[in-house]
C-alpha cells in the first residue's frame, strides 16, 4: 500500500519548516486517472459527501413535494457560516415545514461568521441549531423525513433517513461501505476508498448527461451549488471563493481532517483528497493546485493565491513565507479528459 505523499509544504524564510502528506484521487467513470499516495486508502469523507446525502432529499421526489429552490438545495449540501444569509433561509425553510429548531438533531454550534458571533455576544445569547454549519443538512434529512412519514430521529443509522443516506452512497461510490463513524453533526458517515469517493463526483460530474432519476437529482444538485457558492460555506471560506473563481465549471466542497472533493461537469471529472494530519490549510492548497493544474482555475486568481502560494505574514504585516503546494501537484496533467 503506498504511503501518504507529500502534497503541501511551508516555508519561513529559507526554511523548509513545515510539511503535509496526504492522497488525492482525480477520476472519471472509467476509474482512476492520477493518483497521489494510495489512492486505496479508506477514509471518512466528512462534509465534502453532503452532495450525496442530499440525493435520497431529491431523487425520492421530498424536495419538489416541499417545493424547494435552489437555495434550498445549495444550503442541503452545505457547510454554512452561520451567517444570516444561512441561518434566515434555514429558519424559513423549517418554518415552511411547520418545524422549528427544536426538531434539528445537529446540535447548538457558535457561527463562524463574525458579525453573527457578535451579535449573540453583544446579546448574551447563545448559539441555536440553526447557528450549525450543517444545518442546512439537517433540514433536508428532516424533509425526507416527513416525506417517508418516518420518526423524528433522522440521525439513527437504522432510520429510513439515514438507510436512503448509506443506499445512495454506496450507489455513487460503487462498492460497499466498510462502515461508519457518527459525524459532528450526529449523523452518520460512511467510510470509502478515496478513489470510489472520487469515482463518485465523476459521476456526478457526468448526471447531465443520464435521464435516471438520480442523475437528474444529482444534476440538480451540482447546479444549485454552483448557483449558490454563499450559500455553501460563506464569506472568506475556500468552496466559496474557488467555486466563483470557477465561474460555475466546479463544484466545491471541504469537510473535516484535511478531506476535499470538486465536481467538474465539463471535463467529466471527479477529484477527492485527503491530508494525513487533518490540516485545513494544506487541503485548500492541494485542493487549489489540483484545480490549476486541470486548467479549471488561474494560478494568479486571488481566491486561488489565498491559498496556492500564499504569502504568510507577521503581525506587523511582514512577509515572512508561504504555503505551496509539492512539486508532484504542479507537474502538467496528464488527463484533461473531456465528459463524452
């Protein structure tokens, strides 16, 4: 089994002083095109999957019944901010289903967004679940939950919520989970080769091309997501800017321990990666590099040179390093295949 490669290095001065290693996987629906460490290994794919778990909310017809919009569907598959861009359609949403917070299993989460924080301080309030960054999540699983007429507790793996989920997920990944760990949210998630993960985006990259009912849920999804980079994670965050930068040709979406995954429809394509050590900023490199390496994003972007090469500064605003990605994901790409 090959070990993790090194995929992100940062740089103080001269010095080589810190490093990341991790695997990354891009496919189309033949299989593996380019790998980077073991394109094997079996992960937890956290948040970046939530694209899938918003299948059974679409594909089941819960989502047309509830006459969702894409808004709606963008924040299902999101990992939100927590600002008020998120939390109002949230709180609608719920409403809409004659539901409130009290309903969500996701768990209280202070948000991320600033001027949001600041308010529930300045109020001495605390965060509510709608403040989760999945909460978006919750409320499509919640839908799909008054649509199968199932129980309140949409979290349980052995809820007809969470069976649609895992059914969905081994359908797009092709091969059975080898199981499961609860996310932060409470919710299940389950473990997959990186290379069927990244199997998986290929072929959501490719739905539009398919008339099945899941393919045209999945194209749905991917559009709604490209409409909506706010809506996704929020101000400041990777999916978000990359996916403008992208100018819709990429779908984008982080999740927890370092994991990435990007859609891309016009080359019919699929990416999935992981970094050993969970970092954040070595994924949105590698993540980054990979994109620019495809041809999808500019190197001099801004939102790619936030992130690619990007300067760390001192407090006092000196630059004194970078974060770039390894020489092996700057090397041409040897696949720039086109969707038949």
């Amino acid at each position: 089994m090959p070990d993790a490669t090194l995929m992100t290095e940062v740089h103080r001065g001269p010095f080589l002083e810190s490093r990341h290693a991790g695997h990354a996987v891009i496919a189309d629906l033949s299989g593996v095109l380019e790998a980077w460490g073991d394109p094997d290994a079996v992960i937890l794919p956290r948040s970046s999957v939530k694209m899938i778990q918003a299948l059974p909310l679409v594909a089941s017809g819960a989502a047309r019944e509830a006459g969702l919009g894409s808004e709606q569907l963008a924040l299902a598959c999101a990992s939100h901010n927590g600002a008020a861009i998120h939390t109002g359609r949230v709180a609608a949403w719920l409403d809409s289903l004659g539901m409130g917070e009290a309903e969500l299993r996701c768990g209280p989460q202070m948000p991320d967004d600033r001027e949001a924080k600041f308010a529930l301080i300045r109020a001495h309030e605390q965060p509510s679940q709608i403040h989760n960054n999945c909460s978006g999540k919750h409320a499509g699983m919640l839908t799909l939950a008054r649509h199968l007429g199932a129980g309140p507790d949409y979290v349980d793996p052995d809820h007809p919520v969470q069976r649609a989920c895992r059914s969905a997920f081994e359908e797009v990944t092709g091969e059975p989970s080898p199981g499961y760990g609860i996310d932060g949210c409470s919710v299940p998630n389950f473990a997959t080769r990186l290379s069927a993960l990244a199997r998986a985006m290929a072929w959501f990259a490719t739905a539009e091309q398919r008339a099945d009912t899941a393919s045209r849920a999945a194209a749905e999804l991917v559009a709604a997501m490209t409409a909506h980079p706010d809506l996704v994670a929020g101000e400041g965050r990777a999916c978000t800017e990359l996916m403008r930068a992208a100018g819709g040709r990429a779908a984008i979406k982080t999740g927890a321990e370092g994991v990435f995954t990007a859609i891309l429809p016009e080359m019919g394509l699929g990416i999935a990666l992981k970094i050993a050590d969970g970092a954040t900023r070595a994924s949105e490199c590698a993540m980054a590099a990979l994109l620019v390496r495809l041809g999808v994003l500019e190197a001099g972007d801004p939102a790619v040179r936030r992130r690619m090469d990007a300067p760390i500064r001192n407090r006092r605003g000196i630059e004194t390093g970078s974060i770039r990605p390894a020489d092996a994901l700057r090397a041409p790409a040897t696949t720039r295949s086109a969707a038949p």
